[in-house]
C-alpha cells in the first residue's frame, strides 16, 4: 500500500476526497490516518505501483487547488510539500531523485532518470 504524507490537515482530507473520485473507477481506496493518506489497494487485484499513482494524485491535487512546492517519493511513500492557501509557490512543482537528488519539473523526465538507477 502506497502512503501520502502531507504537511496540514485540511488539506489532506481535500485530497482524500478529490482522490476517491479520481481512484474509484480501479477500486483503490484512500484511507486518512491524520496528516497521511494511504491508498488501500487490496479489492484491485494487483498492487498500485507509485508509477501508477502520481498521476492520480498530480491530478487530485490540482482537482481540490491544494498549493504544494514539490512532489518526491521515498521508498512507499509519497511526500507531498504543501504549503498555505496565502503562501506563493514557486511554479512549477518540482520532482526529486529519491536516490541522488536530481529534480526535474517534467514527471516523464522524473521516472526516465529514476528508471536508470536500475531500481524499477
């Protein structure tokens, strides 16, 4: 199962329910556990590789207007930087390199580079 860690409360459970939406037609639930969501893939059949779930919560992010500074994955769990409604964000988001730190803006960049690590 796939972990969202977010920094406030609010809006983590406005991604929880953008995400509900977004998930319902693979049967993937998200479950709150306070500042977290954890994506209960268990009626799918297979398990939801990060891969496949960026794009979902890329999408539920700017679904539910959830201001964030950067995306990043660590092992299971994906860290989501949200900020403020009044605090400016840089644009755009930036992804980073669990293993070496590169960052990137463009998500098909991000999982190339990550992919030559050899690790996926």
């Amino acid at each position: 199962m796939i972990k969202i860690k977010l920094n406030r409360q609010e809006n983590t459970v406005n991604l929880a329910a953008s995400l509900a939406e977004e998930l319902a037609s693979i049967e993937v639930i998200p479950i709150i556990k306070n500042n977290e969501i954890i994506l209960d893939d268990s009626s799918l059949g297979k398990t939801l590789s990060i891969e496949e779930a960026l794009p979902f919560i890329r999408r539920s992010l700017e679904k539910s207007k959830t201001k964030y500074r950067c995306i990043y994955v660590k092992g299971e769990t994906i860290y989501v930087e949200d900020v403020e409604s009044g605090e400016k964000v840089s644009e755009p988001p930036l992804l980073f390199c669990p293993f070496c730190g590169y960052a990137t803006q463009y998500e098909e960049v991000y999982w190339i580079h990550v992919k030559s690590h050899g690790v996926i």
